[in-house]
C-alpha cells in the first residue's frame, strides 16, 4: 500500500452483487488506510458489467451497503453499469468527481502497489500502442488481449502482467478516467484479499460474488450463509421467502429472444459495443437460437467475448443505444445514513442531485429520458425474479435513510 496521507471522503464505485464479507472488509480497509471520515458508494443499479441481472435489486443493496459501511450510495446510470471496463470506470468516476467532495477512489487490486497501475495507465494512453494494437485487432484477436499483448511489445511483460488480472484491469481504467477528467481525486489501490475476483475458491470467510450467487442460484442459500455479513444475509433471506430474489435472465428468455427476432440490422447497429458488421451476426445467430446460451455461443467468436456478446444482447432487450452513454445528467442518490447526510450538506455537486421521481422530471430533458431508461429497465428486472414484480418500482421507491 503506498503511503498516503489521511483524507475526508473516499468513493467506491462497486456492484455488490450481493453484498459480502469481501465488500465489508474492502470499506473497512478503505477507513483504516485512507483515514477515510466518509464512504460514498456508486453502484450499478439493477444490471450488472457481465451483461446481465442483479441477483437483488438496487434498494434492497442499498440498504446492504449502509449496513455494511457505507455513509452515502449513489446510482451508476444503466448505460455505464452494463458497459465495458472503459465506459464503466468513465462513469462511476465522472459521479464521483461530480459529487464534489470526494478525496480518494479507493478501489481493489492484485499487484502490490498503487504506482505500478499507474505505469499501466500511462503504457495504454501513450499513443506508440496504437499501430501495433491495430494489427493485432486485424488478425482477429480480442480487444483485451490485443491491448495487453501491445503493451508487452512495447513496455515489456512486467507492465502487460498487470493487465492480466480483472481488479487490476478495472483499476487501471479508473486511473485513466481520472486524468482525462483532470480530476484532483487521488486513486488509492487496497490490495484484495481472499478468494479472486471471478472464482469459486473460497478463502477463510471470504468467497467471490461469483461464488456466493452460485450457491444462491443453485437453491443453497445457506451454504452462502458464512460468506455474508448477517444484516445482508437476513435482507437476502427475507427476499428469497418473498420470491423477488434471486433474480435470473432465464425467466425472460424467450423475451429476450423475440426481441432480438423483432428487430432489424439497422436497429442493432445502434447498440453499444457494436463494430465491424457484429450486428449481422447477431441477426442471423438470433433466427437460429433457442436459448440464450446458444445464442451467445453462436455468436462469440476470437475476437468478441463472451461478456461483450451478453452485454449487447442484455442492451437490445432493455432498449439501450450507443448514443444512451454519451453523458451523465443527474446523480441520483438511492440511501445514506446520517453521516451520508452531513456529506451531502459540505457537497459540491457539479450535476443535479435528485432521489425521487418528482425531481427527476424536472429534469432538462436529457436527464428525464435517462432516468426513464432506467425505470424502464428495472421493470424489465421485475420479469426476472422467482414471483413477477408489478411495474413502477423506481417511480414510487423512497430514498433510504438509516
């Protein structure tokens, strides 16, 4: 951990899908290194980065974080939360720099200090990488890997290395979005602990999000019982008797599908992460499959992942286009605690603060139809929980105050 001396207020920008123990100690750490008096959490609201549902809705994980540490947790716009590395990280910071009373962004990673993400930062922003990243584009590999492996052409394997594992990637991406925001936020790696991002291994009392919404899904919620903090758990419980948790895009496949089926070439071309002619193999696999996962399967390829298939997949059905990420208009706070109030009172905001659904339609239009999008979405999301959910929610949700 690099030596930093003592701040206010630090953001983390997080999912939390579902709230665990890993999350909880990533805050408390966040205090205890940072001399942190504030957490402001940016979560992605009803849909996640993997191009698919929250086990639990937003509110629901609202309330989880405060539980668990937070002061103040303020939405990620649906257009960044389902986005790539790049856009998400460009979001979540472009709120926290908004806010305008944020100090460090604290975020997790795997190499051991703050500066070596920084000199990965700086390997993907030097302009030398971009003919060699455009050949190896060209010989159809993914984009991912083609930037790590122009970055090892020219800045050597140490440097690549480090974009090879997930926190240290997203890390990366936060540090780039705070210097093209010219952002005075200082980014504050917290080296992970436990299991990895992404895996099923389990480590003392700490499991992935991975893990922990494997044994959900597979109808074991008390296996996950150990792996999250027992507010959390007993909030996830109460909406698993409720049948609104777990929420699974199964539910809505053959929805899904029809209107993938229902829309044109044209129409697919306006989605997000859409290149190269990628909607016409969209259009043609989209006639053929009869499932969601052979639908991804037919369309990945070398160089489009799996996680880029879900995504655009997940836009088209929630009616989200390219030009939908091309600005924020608004934040929106969605729980605070009393702390989380006293922040907000010595706040800067550089965009509308709103929580309700009155202050969003006095909104400029830009902001209304953005927030429309994302009650659009989450009634979507109502369609994919064990009981079916009635439309609305996002209008008539109330701000939660603990």
């Amino acid at each position: 951990m690099d030596s930093i001396t003592a701040g206010k207020t630090a953001a983390i920008i997080a999912e939390y899908n579902p709230f665990h123990n890993g999350h909880q100690l990533h805050i408390s750490r966040t205090r205890e290194l940072l001399g942190a008096a504030f957490t402001v959490i940016i979560m992605s609201g009803n849909f996640v980065q993997r191009g698919e549902c929250a086990v639990a809705d937003k509110f629901s994980r609202t309330r989880m974080a405060l539980a668990g540490g937070a002061d103040l947790v303020l939405e990620l716009p649906l257009p960044f939360a389902c986005a790539g590395a790049e856009k998400f990280a460009m979001g979540g910071v472009e709120i926290a720099d908004a806010l305008g009373c944020v100090d460090y962004l604290s975020f997790g990673m795997e190499c051991d200090r703050t500066a070596e993400l920084k000199e990965a930062a700086n390997a993907l922003s030097d302009g030398g990488i971009k003919p060699v990243l455009d050949r190896l584009l060209a010989g159809g590999m993914s984009f991912a890997s083609a930037r790590t492996e122009a970055v090892r052409r020219n800045c050597g394997d140490e440097i690549a290395d480090i974009l090879c594992s997930p926190n240290n990637t997203l890390a990366v991406e936060y540090i780039r979005a705070l210097d093209r925001l010219h952002s005075d936020i200082l980014p504050a790696g917290i080296q992970r602990e436990g299991a990895a991002h992404d895996s099923d291994e389990i480590a003392g009392d700490i499991a992935s999000a991975t893990a922990v919404r494997k044994m959900i899904s597979e109808g074991r919620p008390d296996a996950a019982r150990r792996y999250i903090p027992p507010t959390s758990f007993r909030e996830l419980e109460c909406l698993m008797k409720a049948g609104e948790a777990p929420a699974d895009m199964k539910h809505c496949e053959r929805a899904i599908l029809s209107r993938l089926r229902s829309m044109t070439r044209e129409q697919l071309s306006l989605l997000p992460d859409i290149s190269e002619g990628l909607e016409n193999r969209i259009f043609d696999c989209a006639r053929s499959a009869c499932s969601l996962e052979s639908l991804y399967d037919a369309v990945k390829s070398k160089r489009y992942s799996h996680a880029r298939i879900r995504r655009i997949i997940l836009s088209a059905f929630l009616g989200i286009r390219e030009e939908h990420s091309r600005g924020l208009h608004y934040i929106r706070i969605l729980g605070m605690n009393e702390k989380g109030k006293k922040l907000l009172s010595v706040a800067n905001p550089q965009l509308p603060l709103i929580s309700s659904y009155r202050q969003a339609m006095a909104l400029p239009e830009e902001g209304r139809r953005q927030y429309l999008l994302e009650c659009h979405a989450d009634d979507l999301w109502g369609l994919m929980t064990p009981i079916i959910q009635p439309c609305g929610a996002d209008m008539t949700a109330k701000l939660t105050v603990i």
